[in-house]
C-alpha cells in the first residue's frame, strides 16, 4: 500500500523529498587560514572525525598510518581524527595536525565514551522535561577541552536557552547544541540502504550534495518515493552519482520523440535505456524494433539516422 501512495501523488509533493535550500551547507571542519607557514613538501592526510563522520585535510611533518589518531584543531575545537589516508592532489584548506595520540589520550577517549552515553539519557530527559520538539542525534566530550557537542534535528528552529541552563547546571562545563540536517544525521548514526550497503553519507563521502527530481526523471526511474527516497527521508545520494554520466549520453543519442525513417518505414523513439544502451522504436501500427546506441548518428542533415554498426 505504501508503494502506490505516492504513485498518483502531484509532482509538487514528490518535490517534497529535495532538500531544503541551505540544509546541507557544512562550515569547514578545520580552522580557517591554518594552512599558513606549512611547506609545500609536508605531507598531507584526509583525517575523520569519528563522531561526526566530517573529514578534512591537514598536514604533518612526519609519515602517519592509515587508522591511526591523531590530535588536531577542529571548528569544535582540539580533539583526535582518524588518518583515512595521504592525500596528493588538493585544493581545499589544510589544518595542521599537533601531534599523533598518545595512550592516554585514547584511553581518555574511551572513558569520555562511557561518559557521552550517560550524558545522552540526561539530555534526552531534559528535553521531554523541557516539552521541545528535537530529535538529540548524538553527545560527544571534546578532548582537550571542557565541552560537551550536543547533536540535534528539528522541523524548525528551537529555542534550547532553558535546556542549556540545565545542562549546565548538571555537567559544570560548557554546553554546544548544534542542529543538523536529517542528511546528517544519517551521516552522523549510520545504516543501511535499499542496495544492503551502508549509506553512502556515512561509508562514501561525507560532501554532501543536493539531491533533486530532475535527476531521477533524467534517468527514466519511477517517481516513487519508496523507490528514490532514502531512510532519511530526502532524495538517494546515489541519483547524484551517474547524473553527469546520463546527461552526457543523451546529447549523443535521439531523445525520446524524436521521428526518422528505417528500411522505408517511419519509426518514433517512444524509449531511451541509457542502462541498457538500447533504443525503442515504434510504427504507428505497433511494431517495436529495439537497437543498441552505435545504430544511430546524425545524417548531413543533422537528422538522426540509423546506421549498421
């Protein structure tokens, strides 16, 4: 019943799934302009943050393991980041990384874990108690400074001043409420697709981009939204990928409509399967002809004919 629910439904509702104009704008992780006085040969990684799932690049002086952690400034403030790797080609903003973690500052990680599990239960009782409409995502204590990040969603803006005074007054630190997008959350919590992968937000990339209808009608899938929505609710990441790929190949192939002759009869291009790389043809008496893509190209004439490969 929910696959045909929206089946019939007006394509401004469908348009619905888009993402929101800004939603999924991300401030740049690092510190800006913390790039100065690093040299041109210092080696440069792709680090993560692993409770929000953000990379970034930054720079050290000495070789550094993929899965290792290290301690970098962030827009949050210092904590660790994982290596994900080194980087060759870049363009984007560089952090410089202070140090590798020691032992005590992931045993200190894994304490303040325990202590981010406890820290969640307190804030999601304070925001029943509080009556706000948010969803609390995630908790995570910086590392070297007195802070706790409070991950959220909402519908709309929240007014949190009362629910930081208390939490406040129960942690005696500084508080961050920071509300994100339900793209990032999915980022942030994780899971699994429809293709029985993890999100591609969440294991791909973390650049996040936005997603519209046009994508899924350019490449001919169903405006279902069981069919083209992720469990956040927005549009597949996924449409996004072969986007440019399937714009490419229309320009080189008749488009739906399209009229031309073949061994003496009138023929109509009624579909394109860029999957498949094959064209349906019709007669006005019903025939159906099926042809690979290297069949067709344009005459003299810049009319489309069909060719023998």
């Amino acid at each position: 019943m929910a696959d045909e629910l929206y089946e019939g439904m007006e394509e401004d509702d469908i348009a619905a799934l888009e993402d929101k104009p800004h939603e999924n704008e991300q401030a740049d992780v690092i510190v800006q302009n913390s790039e100065a006085g690093i040299e041109p040969d210092t080696p440069v990684y792709r680090l993560r943050l692993a409770y929000s799932h953000e990379s970034f690049l930054a720079a050290y002086h000495e070789e550094l393991n993929t899965g290792s952690w290290v301690l970098v400034p962030t827009r949050y403030g210092r904590d660790l980041a994982q290596v994900i790797g080194p980087v060759r080609c870049f363009s984007a903003e560089i952090a410089r990384i202070e140090r590798p973690a020691q032992e005590e500052d992931l045993a200190k990680a894994e304490y303040n874990s325990g202590e981010e599990a406890e820290a969640f239960k307190i804030c999601k009782e304070k925001i029943e108690n509080c009556g706000l409409e948010m969803k609390l995502v995630s908790v995570h204590y910086l590392l070297e400074e007195p802070k706790i990040l409070f991950f959220f969603t909402a519908e709309n803006r929240v007014d949190f001043r009362e629910l930081v005074k208390d939490l406040v007054a129960v942690f005696r630190m500084r508080i961050e409420l920071r509300q994100i997008g339900v793209r990032d959350e999915s980022r942030v919590v994780g899971g699994l697709g429809v293709c029985g992968r993890g999100y591609c937000c969440n294991m791909v990339s973390d650049k996040l981009k936005p997603v519209s209808i046009k994508m899924a009608k350019d490449q001919n899938l169903s405006l279902n939204s069981m069919k083209i929505s992720g469990p956040c609710g927005r549009l597949l990441c996924c449409l996004a990928y072969e986007h440019g790929f399937y714009n490419e190949q229309r320009k080189l192939i008749p488009q739906e409509g399209v009229k031309l002759t073949h061994e003496g009869d009138y023929w109509k291009v009624s579909e394109v399967n860029i999957a498949s790389s094959r064209i349906t043809l019709t007669t006005e008496d019903g025939r159906i002809l099926q042809l690979p893509f290297c069949r067709f190209e344009r005459g003299a004439d810049s009319r489309w004919v069909v060719k023998n490969c």
